[in-house]
C-alpha cells in the first residue's frame, strides 16, 4: 500500500502553528527540494553512493516534516539504496520521488492559496 501524498493534519497543524511563516517554509522546502533532486541525479550519475544516501536521508527528513509521506518514503528507499552500494535501482527511485515531489508541491501549493 502505498503512503498518501500528504498527512493533511500534519499540515493543518504545522500550518497552526507556523502562522504566517507556512509559507516560507513551504517555498523553502521547494528550493531545497529541487536542489536535492538535481543531487541526487548527480549522485547517481556519478556512482556515489554516499552522496547518494546523504541527500536522500537530508530529503527524507525535511518532507516527512512538511507531512509529504509518500516522497518521505520513496526518499527513505532511495537512502537505503545508497548505503547498500547497489545503485541499480536508483534511477527508477528518482522517478518516482520526482513524481511524489511534483504531487506533495501541487498540494502543498493548494495550501497555501486555500489556508487548508
């Protein structure tokens, strides 16, 4: 089963608390994101595995905290990937945290346009 795009309480709550500064940390999280994810091609690309698995623990962390499950999870695999050295799977993973990120953006975005 796989894990839903937001945990939207989690976000309602971040959201309460944060106030006006949600969307800060929002935009944040989606500067860091797209950085991490051009890392990680990178990593990829050039065979390094702890780079790799740096990057995605880094990524891993920092949407599990804005509630982005499904790219949490994804960004854990692709951790795991690394720190095993066996990069074969990496580029699928990728795909699929691009996907994941794309999806948590869209309704992250949502958020900050509605207030929920």
């Amino acid at each position: 089963m796989t894990a839903p795009t937001l945990d939207h309480d989690a976000v309602d709550e971040l959201q309460s608390v944060m106030g006006a500064d949600f969307e800060t940390l929002v935009e944040s999280f989606f500067r860091d994101s797209e950085q991490r994810i051009t890392r990680l091609r990178e990593a990829i690309d050039q065979g390094e595995a702890d780079e790799l698995r740096q990057t995605a623990h880094s990524f891993k962390g920092s949407s599990g905290n804005l509630g982005a499950l499904a790219l949490s999870g994804l960004c854990l695999e692709l951790e795991q990937v690394g720190r095993s050295g066996q990069l074969d799977p990496a580029s699928d993973l990728l795909e699929r945290i691009r996907q994941a990120y794309a999806d948590a953006r869209r309704e992250l975005e949502r958020y900050i346009e509605t207030g929920s």
